[in-house]
C-alpha cells in the first residue's frame, strides 16, 4: 500500500487479488444463495416428481403428485381457504389501513402514540397473536362467556369451533396484527403527497372526501402496489398463526397450503405431494413478487 | 514528451464510445482546463487521469511513466471533488492527514504539513471541527488543503466551485489562480464554466461529443475558435453567429448580410483570406463587443464598417445595453455603451469591427477565415 | 388554513374523529389487555367468565410457573431453557447476517459490475420464497452438516436465510452515500477493507439499527424453521410456547399461558417500544423499492 509499491509490474498476483476483492467478498453470499435458495428450490422441485414418502427417494413419477395432491380433499380445502382467507385479509387489512392512516392525517394531537399503538401487534410474533385470539375467541372463558356473564345469557360467539367460521377467525386475527403496518405504509405515502397540491384543490374547492377519493387516493398507487405484495405472500406463506390459533382446525377447516405441506411431508410421509403443494406455494409467490422485483430494479436503473 | 501526457487515450462503455482518441501533452507548472456541456467526456479523461476508470486503449503517463493499471492511490495525484466528498465522521485534520496515514507518512511530519497547508489556506481555527460545521467556502478550502497535503506530481479539480453561490464561487476562483502562480503545481481542472476556463487556464481543452474540438491558450480559443462549436460556446454572451454570402465589394470579399427590414448590407473582410471564395455562402461569426454604437468601436481598429439595421430589443445590463437586432433570420447582439440613447423600434447605426470577424463553413461547421 | 383548522378543532367532526380513533386504540390493546390481567389471576377466575375483569386476586405465580415449572413438552422445566436458545441463537445469527449485509451492500453499491443488479434481485428474491420450499432438502443438509436439532443448525438457517433482507437494507443506504467519498478515499491510498472500515461503516449507523431490530424481530419470532429443526432441547421459545398452550393433558392453565405468550412477546415488544422509529423504518424498507 505503500507508494514504493508503484513500481511494481502490473498483474502481479497481489495485484489481481486486490482486483477481484469485491467479488471475493460477495462469493460466500452468491454460493450460500446458488446451494440454499435455488439449489434447493431445484431439489424440492426434483423431489416433487419422485416417489419420496419418509426420505427423499429418487424414483421418477412424473407429474403424479400434482395429480394425487389435486385429488386430495384436504389440499382442495387449504387452497379454498387460502383463497378466502388471502382476498379477506388483504382487503380488509387495506381499507382498515387506508382508514386509520387517513384519520391520523388530520393533524391529532397525540398521533406518535396512537401510531404507536396501532403498530405494536407487528412485533410480537404470530405464536404469541395466535395465542392472545386463541383463548380470547374461545367460548369457554373468551368473549362469548364473558358477555354471557354481563348477562346476555344467549349470547353465542363460537366461530373458532365452528367448521364453517373457523376460517374468519383466522381472518380476524391476521388483520389484527398487520393492519397497523398496513396503516403506516399508507400514512408515509400520505406525507409524501405534495402538500401544496392538497392547497390548490382545497382552493379548487374540493370538499375533504373529494379531495381523497379524487386527488389523494390515486396517488397512493406505489402505496397499495407494496401493500399488496407485503400481504399476499404474507398470506400465502402464513404457517404460524393457524398452528398457534386453530391447528388447523376444527378438523381440516383452517388448513391452509403451508400447513398442508407441512403435515404431508413430516407427519404423513408423504414427501413427494409434500414438495408438490411447496412448488405450487412457490409459483404463486413468485407470479406476484418477481413482476415487482423486476420494476423495482430496472426503475432504480 | 511532457509533464503529464494523454496519448490516443479512449474510453468506451460496451458500444459506447463516451471518449474518441485524444492526445494531450501537459508541461510541469500548466494549468490545463477540460471544458465542455455535461456529458462531453471531461469528467470521464479526467477520472482516466486519475485512475479511477480504466483506459480502453492508448495511455496515459505522469513523468514519463505509463499510469496504466496504476492504481489511484500510486499515481501520486490528488483530486479536489463537486461535493468536496469530505469524509462526515472525521474532524478536518482527520481529512486532511488520512491520505497522508495512508501513505505511511510519520505523525510529526503530517502535523507539520497539516499546518502548513492551514496556514495557507486560513483553515487552521476550524481543524477540529467536523464537516457538517462548516460552510460551503470552508469545506472548499478544506478539500484543496487535503489535496495540497499531499504534495503531489498533479492536482485534479473536478467542477470543484459549481457548488458554490455565484459571489463565492468567483473570490475562490481568484484563490485557486493565486494558489497556482504562487505554488506551480500542475494542475487539470474539469469545469462546465467557460469563464472559469478563460480566467484560471494556461490552456484551455474545449470538448464535445467525445472530443477535443480545440486545444489552445485562452486567447486562441476566444479570438480564433476552431469551429463553431467553439465559438458558441466559449465567450458571453455567445459569439453572434448567422448566415451571410463572400461578394466582391471595392475589389475586396465583403459579407453581404440580411437585414430585418428585408435590405443587404456588404460588410467588406478585414482579410483577403476569403478572395478566392466570392460567391460561397459563409456563417459570418462576431462577439457581441465587436458589434458596437459608433463611438463605441474600438479605435485601433482598421476595419469598423456601419450598417443601419433596426433594434429589436435593448437589454440595459449596468456597464452596457445589449442591444439586438436580427440578420439573416438569426438574433445578433451587439454590447453598445451604456449611455447610448436608443430604442426598440429604431433603426440604428451598428459598428461592425470586421478584424474580429470569422468566417465558418455552414457544412462542415469548421472555420474557413 | 390555520383559521380554517383551529375552528374545526371543536367541531362535531373533530369530536368523532378522536372517538374513532380511541375506539381503534382499544381495538388493538384489547389482546394485551387480556394477556396481561389474565397473567395476574388465579385460573379460577379465568374459568368462571372473568376474562375481561381486573383480577380480583392478584398473583404472580402463573409468571413463576410460566418461566421455571409448567409443563412443556414431555418435560416441567417451564419456559426459561428455551428463553435462552433463543437468545443463543438470535445473537450470533443478527450479527453475522448484519456484517455480511453491510459487506454485500457496499461491493453492490461502490464496487457494483455488471451482472450485479441482476445477482442481488437473485438475493431479493430469496427474501420472499415461501420457506416450505427448503424445508426439505435443509433438513438433509443440517444433518450432513452435523448440525441436526441443535441452536448452531437454527444459527445456521436464520444466517442464511437472513443475508437477503440485511443486503437489502445496507445497499438502499450505500446507494444514497457519496461515491465521491469512496473514490476520494481511493485517491487517499486507502483500499477495499480501509474504505469499508474507515470511510462507510462510522456512518452506518441508522441503518444498522434497521437491520439489526429486523432481523432480531424476525428470527426471535420465527416458528417454522424452529419447529423444523429443533430437538426439544434446542427449541427456540416461540415452539416452546406452542407446546406449552397445545399440550393436551391436564387443565389448561390459560393463565400460565398467558404469562408465557407476554414472556415470548417481550424482548420484540421492548425494542419496538424502545427503537420504533428505527422498527417502522426497517418495516417500510424491507417492503418498498428493491
């Protein structure tokens, strides 16, 4: 490094060393990505074509799995409920969102600790969520029986043992939780608007819901786009909350791909359909992230 | 072979040739200015200079040594940036000895250069402090003082005063010249300001697209542009530049130019240059300070010629008023004294002082006179 | 507009707004409410209907049983073994996917070739694949490993699976940092490491905060990987939690639960509540720009 070193023949080893330093630097990551990201999407997707039950065996079947996997009863049921349940909690999570970020626009006295408050369910982990709902929707000493108590003795409120409502509870539970993110996405999109073109449509006359629906909403487009990606792979990859909430249950009324998978491949040895329904939660993820990856980057270019 | 010399140097991205060969050879103690509009090449040959993008082919040497594959820090060069990239966490001493830690120079001897160049540079009462605390000016002299610690074979400035607001940028201009005739560096300076060019260069590298248009002193390049880029672009207000004919007029070539009011003027040559050319359609190029109020032309001149031509505008600027008028299709300004009574609407005696007139070939844009 | 704004802080509307706005607050403190007064209360009163009711009987014996006595899993050890797996393995794992982050960020961003855009979508999209993907094949490969059911194998997954999102967060920041400081510090004579060392990371600051309370948040509370590659010794507390609330024999001792849910919740919630600002920045930038 010293200036004695100027004189030395270019090419030199140390010289080509120092050269390729930034590459160096960054091939542990690339070989840690290539082997346990894609190498094993590529083995998992291998594996989804094989006879595999306990232990990843080789065997070629083809697409048997996928067939098998969509003849299953229980996998119909996980993908119907993620369906449901992925649309309700995306929705309700953005309106909800939109709303509160749109009321604690409005110049509140106090508004760093009610954002404080309606935030705070994102840090806690969905085990603990899963819980806190899980005997607070319960009918035994949840809601139901504490209104009872109050005397409202016909009270009912019993979605969670309940086949054809378990599903909502999963619902209520998951917008619990990330709606208040939801809120300060839509809230810094908010601040972001240009505050003198809110001026010029309040002088254009503009009533305050005009000038939302017409002026503020529209321009929240990049806001919703990031919502949107945010909650649906949330949505698909969700695993934790149902286990802690409902364990899938009652029955298989709340299993959802993720904990289909999960259950075909470690409790039911049946690997191979396990790594079928993984490649499907895999192309569904990937046909909303990657259009998004790739307009996020090339914009950056 | 020179100080500092740039010999068929290119630089290309891919298909993209950003830098077309280009020589320059730089003497010990020259104060060379790269100018140009942005994206001409000025910064990427100056980057090439000092190391931080590699040559595509051709070389580049500082005393006679070839700087291929040298790497910055061993060109023995220093670089004063746009932004002064002065490093946030470290005090200005701290900026101003890293180079020089780096290069393993002991700690009494940077502490004695530190204070040299503070000195110098009036810096010594902000040494403790961070960048952050300092203005615009100061974090100017800072970036020089860092530069200079290092005492290099030559000095890189990369659009170092566009920073700075219009008054300030012109007492550091005044600085940096002093600097250089007191120090005799050698210095290569990057600037989009062609007045900063005409004011600190020993000689001038007009670039555009890729080239150098015109290598010279700031004189050449002001009275003789090689082209009519040029001659656009060095000089303000710009070099008037419009379309006239060579006729013969008293046996000399004269320029016949159109008037707004629809009239000819022929406007006799200075020069014969141009006698085997009557009849060829010219751009006729002149600075506005040589189109003039009568009494205003310049007194030494052999060559003031009148023509009556009607004011379009006046632009009262202090010490002069423009004055414009339009001749063959194109605006022309004229720097008229400031107390000449004139009017938009008048038409006025101009005097032209054909000894600074040049002539260009509408094709191929190249001076032919 | 100030006239306008200071008339209407009475009004009706205003007075509904803030109404909302409380209706909200309580909407999102119900759960923790629950969680908290049910922790302080003998089971008795749980069962009897009580749940939203203050405890009459205060008692902090469902937090001692939580962390040191109730059952979980096959054995009574109470919470507290699998409190610190996971802080043994949320430590190491934090650190070494934030120093690697701030090592990819800055060849990214300062030493970026071609190809490299491309490359860290690659590393993006790592970020967002649905875990039961590797599930598999990383269950293989801890055991190839010799890492198999214990804390270094759930370092290991959380490191790994960590890089894209703390190599995200380091290159939006290197991106806005001046490159002219890099190069002038190329000119200074300092090279790759000395730039990194002495120029970048002094103002890394912000970010690091960013990184770190990601993705402390996001190891501490993961389930599936924990549940995936633990052994019952080396589970980390969020599995322990389920096991304690799933287990099936004896009463259901909600309040025990409870205590251990907030035991669980704690160190996320404490850093939320000490750092939000830096926690809502981390959120915001793992879900917008790439």
């Amino acid at each position: 490094m010293s200036i004695s070193e100027t004189a030395n023949p270019r090419g030199s080893v140390v010289d080509r060393l120092r050269d390729a330093l930034p590459k160096l630097v960054l091939s542990p990551t690339v070989a840690i990505v290539a082997i346990f990201v894609y190498g094993f999407i590529f083995f998992t997707l291998y594996l989804s074509f094989t006879d595999s039950r306990i232990l990843p065996s080789f065997g070629w079947v083809g697409w048997k799995n996928f067939e098998n996997l969509f003849r299953i009863r229980a996998w119909d049921t996980a993908v119907w409920n993620l369906v449901i349940f992925g649309s309700l909690y995306i929705v309700v999570c953005c309106v909800l969102g939109l709303l509160l970020a749109i009321l604690l626009d409005q110049r509140i006295r106090a508004e760093g600790f009610i954002r404080t408050i309606y935030l705070y369910p994102m840090a806690l982990s969905f085990i603990v969520t899963g819980v806190a709902w899980k005997w607070f929707l319960d009918p035994g000493i949840g809601i139901e029986a504490v209104v009872q108590g109050w005397g409202w003795t016909s009270f009912e409120f019993n979605w969670i043992k309940d086949r054809e409502m378990a599903i909502y509870t999963i619902v209520i539970a998951a917008v619990w939780q990330t709606s208040g993110f939801v809120m300060a996405m839509f809230l810094a999109g908010l601040r972001g608007i240009d505050s003198e073109m809110m001026k010029a449509a309040q002088i254009d006359g503009a009533s305050t819901f005009a000038l939302y629906r017409r002026i503020v909403i529209p321009q929240l487009r990049p806001a919703f786009m990031s919502a949107f990606v945010v909650l649906a792979h949330m949505a698909i990859k969700s695993y934790d909350l149902v286990i802690a909430l409902t364990g899938g249950g009652p029955g298989t009324a709340t299993e959802l791909p993720a904990t289909f998978m999960y259950s075909y491949t470690f409790t039911r040895n049946q690997m191979g359909i396990g790594a079928a329904s993984a490649v499907i939660m895999l192309m569904t993820i990937a046909a909303i992230i990657v259009p998004y990856l790739w307009s996020e980057l090339r914009e950056k270019k | 072979m020179g100080f500092l010399d740039i010999k068929q140097a290119t630089k290309s991205y891919g298909a993209l040739q950003v830098l077309q060969e280009t020589d320059i050879s730089v003497e010990e103690g020259e104060f060379l200015v790269l100018v140009g509009p942005s994206g001409c090449g000025k910064s990427t040959l100056l980057n090439m200079i000092a190391g931080l993008e590699d040559i595509t082919s051709g070389e580049i040497a500082i005393r006679g040594k070839s700087m291929n594959g040298v790497k910055p820090a061993d060109r023995n060069i220093a670089m004063v940036f746009q932004s002064y990239a002065l490093y946030p966490n470290m005090t200005v001493r701290g900026n101003i000895s890293f180079g020089m830690e780096m290069h393993g120079i002991q700690k009494q001897e940077r502490e004695k250069r530190i204070d040299q160049v503070s000195d110098l540079l009036q810096i010594s009462h902000l040494l403790d402090r961070k960048p952050g605390q300092l203005s615009g000016g100061q974090r100017q002299r800072v970036a020089m003082g860092r530069a200079l610690v290092r005492e290099p074979d030559v000095f890189l400035f990369d659009e170092p005063l566009s920073n700075l607001d219009a008054k300030l940028r012109v007492d550091m201009r005044t600085e940096i010249k002093k600097l250089h005739q007191k120090l005799g560096t050698t210095i290569v300076y990057v600037t989009h300001d062609q007045i900063e060019a005409l004011t600190l260069s020993t000689r001038i590298a007009v670039m555009f697209g890729g080239y150098v248009q015109q290598l010279g002193t700031p004189k050449e390049i002001y009275d003789n542009p090689a082209n009519m880029f040029v001659a656009g672009f060095m000089g303000s207000p710009s070099m008037n530049l419009f379309p006239a004919k060579v006729v013969s007029g008293d046996g000399k070539p004269a320029a016949e130019i159109k008037l707004a009011d629809g009239k000819t003027a022929a406007v006799p040559f200075a020069k014969d240059a141009l006698a085997s050319s009557i009849g060829r359609d010219i751009i006729l190029g002149i600075r506005p300070e040589a189109i003039t109020d009568k009494d205003g032309a310049d007194r030494n001149s052999q060559a003031v010629h009148i023509v009556e031509a009607p004011v379009e505008v006046t632009e009262p600027a202090g010490s002069d008023t423009f004055v414009v008028s339009q001749i063959g299709g194109k605006d022309v300004t004229g720097r008229f004294r400031a107390d000449v009574a004139v009017n938009a609407g008048d038409v006025f005696p101009f005097a032209f002082n054909m000894e600074k007139a040049v002539a260009f070939d509408p094709k191929t844009e190249n001076r032919i006179a | 507009m100030s006239t306008a704004a200071k008339s209407s802080s009475f009004s009706a509307g205003r007075i509904i707004l803030y109404i909302l706005l409380l209706l909200f607050c309580i909407y999102y403190l119900l759960p923790l409410y629950v969680m908290v007064v049910n922790s302080l209360k003998p089971l008795s009163e749980i069962t009897a209907g009580g749940m939203m009711a203050l405890p009459r009987d205060w008692t902090a014996a469902p937090w001692f049983s939580a962390w040191s006595t109730a059952q979980v899993g096959v054995e009574a050890t109470g919470l507290r073994p699998y409190f610190l797996n996971s802080i043994i393995m949320v430590v190491p794992a934090v650190a070494l996917s934030t120093l690697v982050g701030a090592l990819n960020g800055y060849v990214l961003t300062k030493w970026a070739f071609k190809g490299s855009t491309i490359l860290f979508g690659l590393l993006l999209f790592g970020c967002f694949i649905p875990f039961q993907m590797v599930l598999i094949p990383m269950a293989r490969m801890l055991g190839l490993m010799g890492l198999a059911g214990s804390v270094p194998g759930l370092i290991f997954v959380h490191f790994v699976y960590g890089i894209g999102f703390s190599t995200l967060y380091f290159r939006n920041y290197y991106a806005a940092f001046p490159t002219e400081l890099v190069r002038a510090a190329q000119i200074d004579g300092a090279g790759f490491f000395r730039i990194f060392w002495r120029i970048l990371l002094p103002s890394s600051g912000p970010i690091a905060v960013v990184c770190i309370i990601w993705q402390f948040t996001n190891i501490w509370n993961d389930f599936l990987f924990g549940a995936s590659f633990s052994d019952f010794d080396s589970q980390p507390m969020t599995v322990a939690l389920n096991n304690l609330v799933q287990s099936s024999t004896g009463v259901k001792e909600y309040n025990v639960h409870f205590a251990g849910a907030i035991m669980a919740a704690l160190p996320t919630l404490l850093v939320y509540i000490v750092a939000g600002r830096y926690f809502v920045r981390g959120l915001m930038a793992g879900s917008v720009k790439g």
